[in-house]
C-alpha cells in the first residue's frame, strides 16, 4: 500500500481529533451517564443515544468500477442511533424502537448487509409469560450468528467479520419484521425461534430482471448451551475483566421455497439455507470467540447452485489498570466452495482503550485481506490484497 505524507498526516490529525473528542471531559470510570428516563403507573421510557465517529485511511473503494489507485481517507459517523425503551400497561409488556442512521454520510459504494430499511432499526412488543418465556413481535435481529446478534456496542473490533456482509446473496435483510419465541429448556440450555417473510413478492433476487412471484415464510432457530456457573448475563465480546462465562451455540435459516421469474426464461425455484455453530468464552481479562459459518443456494437451474464455508477467530484481553485490551482475528471465507480461487483471508489487529467502559471508547484497528482471483465482494479490481486503518471514537449516552 502506497501512502503519502499528505494521506499520513491527514490520518494522524484525524485520530487526534477523534481521542481529544474522549479526553474533552472528566472521564473517571465512577462517574455515572445519566439518561433521560420517564415512569408512572402505566408507561416507563428510557432513552438511549449511541455514536460512532469512524475515520478510515488506506484501500478503500470509492468508484463503482471498484478501482484503487491510491490510498483514501474516509470519515463519517458509523453509527448514529436514537433508542426508546421501557413497560407499557402492565409490567410483563415490553417495548422498544430504535432509529437508525448507520454509515451516514459514508462515501463507499461497496455492498454492506443491510441492518435497516429506511430509518427504523427495530421496533417491537415483547410478552413476558413466564420469567423464562416470552414471545415477542416486530422488526428486529434473526436469532441465529451470535457475531451478529452481539451489540456493535460490545464488539472487540470496529467491524464485523468478512463473511457476514455475503449475506446480501441469500438473505435480502438481517433486521426484519418476524414473530419469535424465547425461552429456556433448563437452566443451562437457552432457544430463540422466529418466523420471517424474507424474501417477498415482488422482491429482485439478483440484479437482472428477476422477480419473486412467491414464497414460503423463512424459520430461524438458535439453541445456547452453557455448563453449571458459566451462563452469560449479557452477550458481549468484551466484558471488561468481570465474570465468567462458556457459551456453546448451533444456529439454523431455512427459507424452503422461493419462486420468482427472469426475463426470457420459465420460473425458477430456490431454497436458501444458512447455519453454524459457535463458542464464546471469557475469564475475566481474557475473551476468546470461534465461530463456524455456511450458506447455500439451491437451485432449479444447476449452475446456480452455491455453498460457502467461513470461520473466524478472536480474542483479546483487558489490562485494568490502564485499561486497555489489545486484540486479534483471523477469518477465512471460500466464497465457493466448488469453485476455484475464491478464498478470503483476513487479520485484524486491534487496541482498545475505555474510559467508561463501553460508554465511552477508542477503538484502533488495522486490516489486511488477501482475495482470491474470483472473489468480487469487497475486493479492489485491481488488487488481491487490501490494507486498512481505522480510528472509532464510540459515545452512548
């Protein structure tokens, strides 16, 4: 990667703004974030704003071609989010709406999976039947990755892995409208079911002139399994040196049935399939996630049949004294798995630095990805390997 001085100092400035932003106030950990809160009788409201202020520096993809000549220098918020929680009528009624403006006004034109439609993250009513069963219906996560389902507040790293922002090729959306069911089969073990439209009528499932005609309702499922005084209180990639937990996980989409129309042609058939497993572990300072991933097409037409295979690794560790918890990732994706040179491999090397805890944080990642000749997503055309920095200064207030 070429990198000008220029490029360098611009970078460097924009860092040092983003950490003046953090060390702007008295940021002793003690000190309490107050929030904006309303209760009585029949409605209880708690506020929650979240940003992400994100500078980029290096290969990044700015023009449709996918064509990098030069390193670039990005900055935009991430993450802008306004959230509303609380009880209404009766306290086993739950309810929540969040707004969203992630990856405003990011200049990038390379495809990202789609958290959101329009402004509205998720919103939903949730009913408490029991303690451990509650059913629950609006717009919001699938229940099966826990790197997806864990909070982008509580990650080690500045962006998820590789692999997730394939999906876009077999599912048209993450947050979606569904009716889910939670609940615990024991102490130990945990489920999370869902019933979804995903793709509907009318919906383009590639980029030419393909349409859905119809299609079967998509089911999602997610089982957690953790030992006897190892269960998670709270999903989390950091947990800042406190507790324990082991956490294993298997995952599963199925959409059965999708037909839809192309131009000149006859109507087609899929099913779409996505499943996994995972492991989460942390002992106080230490913090290790593996997770294994795979999505399949299948298809009346042979040759658009696909089957992909990714895992990834992380781990990091918190020093409490000064706070700070250096990380590393390594990721593999075969974006086809019967196909030739489409492997992806990836490193993340991470540092962290809290100043109240996840409240109020600077995360500083580098990046370097080598494609294989075959891969398109994310991949500069002119390049089979990438480098990138990025600086995120995170308030949740």
């Amino acid at each position: 990667m070429s990198i000008s001085n220029t490029y360098k100092s611009t970078f460097i400035a924009t860092a040092m703004t983003l950490a003046n932003l953090a060390f702007c106030s008295d940021l002793s950990e003690e000190k309490r974030i107050s929030k904006l809160s309303i209760e009585n009788d029949l409605f209880t409201m708690d506020t929650s704003i979240y940003l992400q202020v994100r500078a980029e520096f290096g290969d990044l993809i700015f023009s449709e071609d996918q064509v990098v000549e030069s390193s670039e220098i990005d900055l935009y918020f991430r993450r802008a989010t306004i959230g509303f929680y609380g009880r209404a009528l009766v306290k086993n009624i739950r309810y929540g709406i969040t707004l969203s403006g992630d990856e405003t006004p990011q200049n990038k034109v390379t495809p990202s999976f789609s958290e959101e439609d329009g402004a509205t993250f998720n919103a939903y009513l949730e009913y408490a039947i029991y303690d451990d069963l509650s059913i629950r219906f609006g717009k919001g996560k699938l229940p099966y990755s826990r790197v997806y389902l864990v909070s982008s507040t509580r990650q080690l790293f500045s962006e998820r892995p590789y692999y997730i922002f394939s999906w876009d090729d077999v599912l048209p959306r993450y947050a979606q409208t569904n009716l889910s069911l939670r609940g615990a089969l024991s102490p130990w073990i945990d489920y999370h079911v869902s019933i979804a439209k995903a793709w509907r009528n009318g919906d383009s499932l590639y980029e030419d002139d393909s349409r859905v005609v119809n299609s079967s309702p998509q089911f999602t499922g997610r089982l957690d399994w953790s030992p006897a005084g190892w269960k998670e209180k709270k999903q989390s990639d950091a947990h800042l040196g406190q507790g324990q937990h082991l956490t294993f996980g298997v995952y599963g989409v199925l959409q059965n049935e999708i037909n839809y129309t192309e131009t000149f042609s006859n109507r087609q058939s899929e099913k779409r399939f996505i499943y996994g497993a995972d492991v989460s572990f942390h002992k106080q300072a230490l913090s290790v996630q593996f997770e294994v991933n795979s999505w399949e097409v299948k298809s009346t037409i042979l040759e658009d049949n696909r089957r992909t295979l990714g895992y990834v690794v992380q781990s990091g560790y918190y020093f409490s004294n000064s706070k700070l918890e250096p990380a590393i990732r390594y990721e593999k994706f075969d974006n086809d798995v019967d196909g030739t040179d489409s492997e992806v491999k990836k490193i993340t090397l991470g540092l962290n630095k809290y100043y109240k805890k996840h409240n109020l944080k600077l995360m500083f990642n580098y990046e370097h990805t080598s494609f294989g000749r075959h891969v398109e997503l994310l991949r500069p055309e002119n390049k089979l390997s990438s480098d990138a920095f990025r600086v995120t200064a995170q308030f949740i207030f």
